[in-house]
C-alpha cells in the first residue's frame, strides 16, 4: 500500500503525535509498504527532502510562531499554510501517488493542506486525534471550544473520511466533539530505541547527580495541564521517608509553575528539569527510574489517557502512577495495583503515601512493573497496531470508492 502521512510535528520535535508518526511510518515500511511524510521545515538545518529508515520525508518551508499561551506555550507551532507549499505538496502527490492520506492532529495548520489535497486528488483521508482541544485557563476554553467544534468540525473533521481514536476518551471526546462520524479505535504502537543503555544511564547519573538517589521519573512537555503541581506537593512528605529522592521531570519547559511551587515548599533542590531531550536516550531514563509519574491535571480524570511517554515506561517494565481512566485502553486492561498504580487527583497526601509505600517495596515495584510489561507487549506490539491500521486504510479506501 502507498500511504502519505501529514504531521507539523515530526523528529527532531519531541511530543507524542510526533514519535508515533515517526515509528507508525517506518513499521509500515518494514512490511513491505511506501510510506512518504510531509511536516514542516522548522529549522534551517533540517533538510528539505531525506530518507529516514526507509521512509521520505519531506519538510515545507514554515514560518515558526512565537510561543503562546493559548497554545500552552508550546515551542514548535509553524505555519505552512501558503500557495507555495500548496504546490510543493501536489507535486509529492503527484510523485508518491498515495492510496490513502494519514493527517496527524487536526488543530494544527496542515491539517487544511491534507483536505485540499483529498479533494483535489480524490484521495481517502484519515486523521488521528492526538489531543483533546481543552485549556487549563477557563478564558482560553472560550476561545478553543468554538475553533474545535465550529471551524475545526466544518474545516476538517467533516471533510475527513476516518477519525482515528487511539483510546476510548479520545473516541469520546470526538463523539462530543464532532458528532457521530465514521472512527476507528487503533491504540498507539509501543516501542523504545535499541540503543546502549548502561554507558548512558551512568553519564545521566553523572551530570544529574543522581548517584545514590530514588528517582521519581517524569516524562513529558511540562505547561498548565501537566504542570506536576501533586507530585512536588507530595515531596516534602515523601523526602521525611526517602531524604534522597528527587523528581526527575523530562521535557520542554513551557511553564514557571512547577518551579515556582518547588521553591515555595523548599524543595528546589530535589526537582530536576532536564527540558528536552532526544527520544533515544528515554531508555535510559527509564533504566534510572524507580517510579515513572506522568502526570495530567484534568477536570475530570475518568476523561484522562495515559498518554505515549506512560506507555513506554510500561513497556521498559517500570511502575507508573497515573490519575486516569482505568478502562482508556478497554474494560479490564489496566488494573490498579496489577499492571499500573491508581491514584487519586487533587490528593498530594495520599499520592506521598502511595509513592513511599512503593519506593520502601521493590518487589512490588518488579512484580507491577513486569505485568505492565507484559501488557504493552499483548496489546500494543506493532505487529497488532499495523494490522489494525491497515484493515483501517482498507476500509477507509472501501468506503470512498463506494
């Protein structure tokens, strides 16, 4: 099969939507099939074609935006959106002759390039919902929810011919969001880099301080909905326990907030802000980590996934905590105290005594860790998610020929 993937974020960027584009494109390749990426042109070193893993990739000129706080002030916002790359795309059409296109996140601006281009050349498009459009400041909410489920709705879910759902709050929110169109649930592949671990994870140690320390191990962008405002509340109990332990928070840095709450608590010294680092030394953090804590602060946290970073921790066999929905992944996969531990939001005191009981247990910490293991292996091998991607493209292709 030919499939063209559209993503403004694509390594070197690191954000979830952008490493399962990445890994999504280079296991379709191994089976046998032609994938080509389009994303933006970022920097001016970034070449403007080139072949990753077997994979083209092609990167249209963009104009990079200015942090935003409506944007959570991530770093990597473009646009791309001109009649130049309008033409540099129907070229890479017109070359790769795509049986199905694959957008990536609907809210950012290639996502109305990929409709132009399933009109213009009668092509299936389908897009995976990466994120729920939502805002920690009920101000911005005002602004979003009408963008999402107004212009968004008309401009591109509406004109797409499959809503990829990667968990069951996602198929919610979409349902929610933009009524009852045509989806498919097709969870996140779950792989970390082969790469030499022990050589880096001493050199983390180094350049961390991290010799002798129990590691509470954070991935991921830190800004207002993941600002990790529980866990450094939690620490001034769990440091009474463990004097030694330190938050170790992987991740663009696009807030003051957990910093700010650090110092006022006085516990600075024990919260280490890495910013971000490429995807392939995340084994390696894994490796040093005690726990992992991923943590999302939503309204509701029976709407709240996992999220990509949490996976691969359980994939590397780690204990993660999580505020989530247990059943994202379907009825009975995770299980609180099994596979995952389940805490409460809004509740640092339980979360303290939670993490102490689990930092004073390693056997606990193995026999979870390695259920969670064995979880991503039944259910989010790439073999699984390829073969469901594909009957998905199949499908989709189907249904706009009829």
């Amino acid at each position: 099969m030919k499939i063209c993937m559209l993503s403004n974020l694509f390594p070197p960027v690191v954000s979830g939507s952008s490493t399962q584009c990445s890994l999504l494109s280079q296991e379709l390749v191994k089976r046998g099939h032609e994938v080509c990426v389009v994303t933006a042109r970022l920097t001016s070193d970034q070449p403007e074609q080139e072949v990753i893993a077997g994979v083209t990739v092609y990167r249209l000129p963009a104009l990079r935006l200015p942090r935003m706080g409506i944007a959570l002030n991530f770093p990597w916002l473009s646009y791309t959106f001109t009649p130049a790359n309008q033409a540099r795309l129907a070229q890479i059409i017109e070359r790769h002759q795509p049986e199905v296109l694959h957008l990536h996140n609907h809210m950012l601006d290639l996502a109305l390039s990929a409709v132009r281009m399933r009109d213009r050349f009668h092509i299936p498009l389908v897009v995976t919902l990466h994120t729920m459009i939502k805002h920690a400041n009920p101000f911005y909410n005002l602004i979003l929810y009408p963008a999402d489920r107004i212009f968004l709705r008309l401009a591109v879910t509406n004109r797409s011919d499959v809503l990829v759902h990667p968990d069951v709050n996602i198929a919610e929110y979409s349902h929610e969001a933009f009524g009852d169109r045509p989806g498919a649930l097709v969870p996140y592949g779950v792989s970390l880099p082969q790469t030499e671990v022990e050589s880096m994870v001493a050199e983390l140690k180094d350049r961390y301080n991290l010799h002798g320390k129990r590691v509470i191990l954070s991935l991921g962008h830190v800004h207002e909905i993941r600002n990790r405002r529980d866990i450094i509340e939690a620490l001034p109990t769990i440091l009474e326990h463990f004097s030694e332990t330190v938050v170790l928070i992987v991740g663009t840095v696009a807030t003051d907030t957990p910093a700010a709450l650090a110092r006022k608590l006085g516990v600075e010294h024990a919260v280490i802000f890495t910013g971000a680092v490429p995807h392939v030394q995340i084994p390696a953090f894994l490796a040093l980590a005690d726990v992992e804590a991923h943590w999302l602060n939503q309204d509701d946290p029976e709407k709240t996934s996992l999220g990509i970073a949490s996976l691969e921790a359980m994939g590397a066999g780690k204990t993660i905590l999580a505020a989530a929905n247990p059943d994202t992944y379907g009825r009975g996969l995770l299980r609180d105290g099994e596979n995952i531990v389940l805490v409460r939001a809004d509740n640092p005191a339980q979360l303290a005594q939670t993490i102490i009981s689990l930092l004073g247990d390693d056997e606990k910490r193995r026999i979870i860790g390695e259920a969670a293991r064995k979880t991503i292996e039944a259910h989010f091998s790439w073999n699984s998610v390829c073969q469901r991607t594909l009957e998905m493209y199949s499908n989709a292709i189907t249904s706009f020929q009829s």
